[in-house]
C-alpha cells in the first residue's frame, strides 16, 4: 500500500459561525421578517407630521408696557423685553424685533431679551412660535430717553429733624427705663 497525500477531501462545507444560536438559512428568514414588520408598520402607522392647527399661544409682555417711558444710559442703546409665552404643543421660537434689529431668544417659557432701540419712539414686537408652526405676535410703543432718570420730586412738609432716628432711639431707651423701674417699684411693694 503505497502512502501519500490524498488530494480528495473528506471534509464537509461548515456553516459559519451562529448568530444567536441560528445558522445562515434561519438568519435570512429572520431578516426578510423583520423587514416585512417594518414596512407593514410603516403602511399601518404613518409618521405623523405636525399640522398647523389651531392651538392657541399665550403671550404676554411683563416689561415694558405699552407706552411705557423707559431711560437708557447703554451704548449700544437697547431694552431688555421681559415676558411669558406658552403653547399645549411647547415652544419652538421666540423673537424680539423693533425698528432697529431682531434678536431670538431661545424656546423657553419665559423670556428676558435685549433688543436694539433708538431715542425717540420705538415699535417692539414679540413673535412666538410653537413646534406647530402656529405663530402669535404681540407689539408695543415705547419711548426711549438716553441718560439717567430724572429725580423724584420729595415734598417736605413741615420740619426736617436733621436726625431723626436718634431722637427716636433715644425716646423709646427711656421709655423702656421707666418700664423696668415702674416693674421693680411694683414687686417692691408686694
């Protein structure tokens, strides 16, 4: 008997590694499934896109108020505009504009924003926009004057006592050392 190589294999083709514990055949049944679950859940359940509707934003400007006289001493001159917006579907935008520029001021539901003014009269408008696309708009006059305020008016009627507090300090000490002795006058006697 004559010994050598054998060029015949006797080896037999072996399924690569599992996955999961399947072998090739099952795992291309099991993704051809998956992909029919996903389309048919595509076809079933459509995304839903949001439609503009008829959600209503409210809007409010807590500063300034209309008509307000506000006083500036910044350069570059500009108001800080205060206010609350809410939407039931939240808020994608808000944005401050007037006459001289336009300033965003994020999503939140409370916004603080300075926005660019002139001397004189000015037009603020707050747009608000929620993550429907619906939009609501408030706008507002204000007059804008460069410079520190001008002083209060104080009215003195009568005397000005020069220190007041002292006197009154002084008047409620003795007032209290006549209490503690009319108190010790008193246990005396008993």
């Amino acid at each position: 008997m004559e010994m050598g190589f054998s060029t015949r294999s006797n080896s037999r083709e072996v399924d690569p590694q599992p996955i999961f514990g399947i072998g090739s055949a099952m795992r291309i049944t099991l993704i051809v499934a998956v992909l029919i679950v996903a389309v048919l859940m595509i076809i079933a359940f459509p995304a839903i896109n949001p439609v503009p509707g008829d959600e209503e934003i409210n809007l409010i400007i807590t500063f300034p108020k209309e008509g307000d006289e506000v006083w500036i001493d910044v350069v570059p001159p500009h108001v800080t505009v205060h206010g609350e917006v809410d939407a039931p579907s939240g808020i994608r935008s808000v944005v401050v504009q007037s006459e001289i520029g336009e300033v965003s001021c994020g999503n939140g539901m409370e916004f603080a924003c300075p926005v660019p003014v002139s001397s004189g009269k000015n037009k603020i408008t707050v747009i608000a926009t929620d993550n429907l696309g619906n939009q609501a708009e408030k706008s507002l006059n204000v007059t804008i004057r460069s410079g520190p305020p001008p002083p209060l008016l104080i009215i003195v009627l009568g005397y000005l006592i020069e220190n007041a507090l002292g006197y009154i300090i002084g008047i409620i000490g003795v007032l209290g050392v006549l209490l503690i002795f009319l108190k010790f006058r008193r246990r005396k006697r008993r």
